[in-house]
C-alpha cells in the first residue's frame, strides 16, 4: 500500500475514534495483517481532531456515506460501524472490510484507490457524508 500512499488525499480522524481503531486493528491485526496494515497506515497520515472539531463532510464511525466505485460505476450508501454492529444486509459496513478501511477520513468529493479482498485496486470516490 506504500505506493500509493504519496497520492492518497488528505484525511481527517475523530481522537478517540482513532484510539479505539488503533486497538481493534492491533487485535485484529492476526487475521487480516494487510487490512489492518492499510488501516494504521491511514490512522498514522491522518489529521487527528476532537469530535467537535471534525468537519461534517468527514466520513466518521457511524457516518453514512455514499461513495462511488469508479472501476465498476456501482454507487453504494453504507453505514461504517464497529464489526460487532455490521450487518451488510442492513448497509453496515464493518471498517475492518476493506471498503470500511479505506472510506474512514475521506471527506465528500475525495477519492482513493484501495485494495478489495483479492487485492485489486477500487477508486472510491465520496458523494456525500450524512453524520449520525
């Protein structure tokens, strides 16, 4: 993922939220090590503000985003939510997947080439960004 990473925009994280995603993807790292590794790859280039402080349009823990998917034309709204809370049939989406890893901290209009399951590469591109 380090090879891309100079041409991945700039992203904004909630404090506390990336506290508690460092924990769950350093416990998590055993079974997915690539995600976890994009995913504290993110936490460390990203601009870390408090809640108040974070721009609306900032995909968040709980936001619902609509995205695009630039290599396909599939547009999708999901929710991001901690894994216990996933339910994909419901639109939740776990930020331990990699859509989830790769939406967290991009802000509407943004967009990031990132990894699915089979490590080919998606643009995804931010539509709008709804706060819970």
């Amino acid at each position: 993922m380090s090879n891309t990473q100079a041409a991945r925009p700039h992203i904004h994280m909630i404090d506390s939220e990336a506290d508690i995603l460092t924990e769950l993807t350093l416990l998590k790292q055993r079974d997915s090590l690539n995600l976890c590794e994009g995913l504290l790859d993110e936490i460390d280039r990203a601009t870390i503000c408090s809640r108040s402080d974070i721009p609306s349009d900032v995909v968040t823990m709980g936001s619902e985003v609509t995205f695009v998917d630039a290599t396909n034309g599939a547009e999708r709204s999901v929710r991001l939510v901690y894994p216990g809370d996933a339910d994909i049939a419901a639109g939740r989406i776990s930020i331990l997947t990699p859509v989830g890893a790769g939406l967290i901290g991009l802000s509407v209009g943004q967009s990031i080439s990132w990894p699915d399951r089979s490590g080919d590469d998606h643009e995804l591109r931010i539509v709008s960004v709804r706060q819970p």
